[in-house]
C-alpha cells in the first residue's frame, strides 16, 4: 500500500460550501425519485415543493461556490477546472490522467485529472439548477425542464463516481475523506 501522501488542505469555505452543495444534489436527487412532478391537470405533490426549495437553495450554493472559487487564493484555481480553456492546462490533465493511477509525484499536493472532473461535476450540478430553477419559474423557459431532466442522469452518474473514486484513493493511501470530513481543521 503506497504511504499516505500530503494534498492540498482547503479552506473551511470550501469545504462548507463542497459539502452544503453535496447535501442538496443527494437531497434533489433522492426527492426526484419519490417526488409527484406536475401534471397538465395536476400540481405537484409536496415533495415536488421540497424538491423546488431544496433546488433554490442548490442554485444559491453553487453560484456562491462559483464565486467562492474565483476569489480564493491558495487553492486550486478556477482554471485548472476548465483545463480545455488552456492548451498547458489540458497537457497537464492528459499527463495526469495517463498515471492517474501513480502516485503524485515530489512536490506535487494537487491532481490536475482530478481538478477537471470537479469541473465537469460544477457545470452539471449548475445546469441541473439553473435549468430547473428557470424552467419551472420563468414561464417562456419552460423547455429547460426537459434539458433539466436529461442532465438528471449525468448528476446521478458523477455523484456515484465521485464517491466510488474518493474510495479507491483511500484504499491507495491518499487519505482525502478524512481531510474533506473534518470542515473545522485549520488551513
């Protein structure tokens, strides 16, 4: 088993704000699966309303988180989420993601594979919201629910993988769980 490696230690914003916006997507995710969504001759039942307040506060958290994440200093950069924005981002993530399975090297506390996928999971989870909070508020946006509902799968699929991950790199010795667990350790 590989020794226990040193990554980057996050703030308590992000770690508040990382784990309030997992709260609500579980919380969103498992409404939709009970919930009564409007019919043409019928509202929603109230775990539809739940689901529609849970998902305003969602849209809440992830716009700060997005603003959190630009205003940071010391963490991971916004960019390093959006690598396909930046040819010497996107090599890192293509070198990266061919010794995803290494450990980091010397030096080294952040993964920029990693970084990328966090990526992908805040523009799902943000169209998810924004497509659901619109659709259903905005009446000309009301398309955006059918957008809102075949994102739905993707949210399940990253939040499925983004935990199986965190697993398999606590079996590696990457002790990343315990660090995301504890939001009052200091930086």
């Amino acid at each position: 088993m590989p020794k226990a490696e040193k990554l980057e230690v996050r703030s308590f914003a992000t770690k508040l704000l990382h784990w309030l916006v997992a709260l609500t997507i579980i919380a969103q995710l498992g409404l939709s699966l009970v919930m009564q969504s409007p019919g043409r001759n019928r509202p929603g039942d109230s775990l539809f309303e739940i689901h529609e307040k849970v998902g305003i506060a969602a849209t809440i958290l992830l716009i700060s988180f997005w603003l959190w994440s630009i205003a940071r200093s010391g963490e991971t950069r916004l960019v390093a989420f959006f690598p396909w924005l930046s040819l010497s981002q996107f090599r890192l993530v293509a070198t990266d993601a061919r010794r995803i399975f290494a450990p980091l090297g010397k030096g080294r506390n952040e993964r920029p594979f990693a970084s990328a996928v966090h990526g992908l999971g805040l523009i799902i989870a943000t169209s998810m919201a924004l497509s659901g909070l619109l659709g259903y508020f905005v009446a000309p946006a009301k398309p955006l629910l059918e957008v809102h509902e075949t994102i739905a799968p993707l949210m399940w699929a990253y939040l499925v993988g983004h935990v199986a991950i965190s697993f398999i790199h606590e079996l590696r010795g990457e002790r990343i769980i315990g660090p995301m667990l504890s939001i009052f350790a200091k930086k």
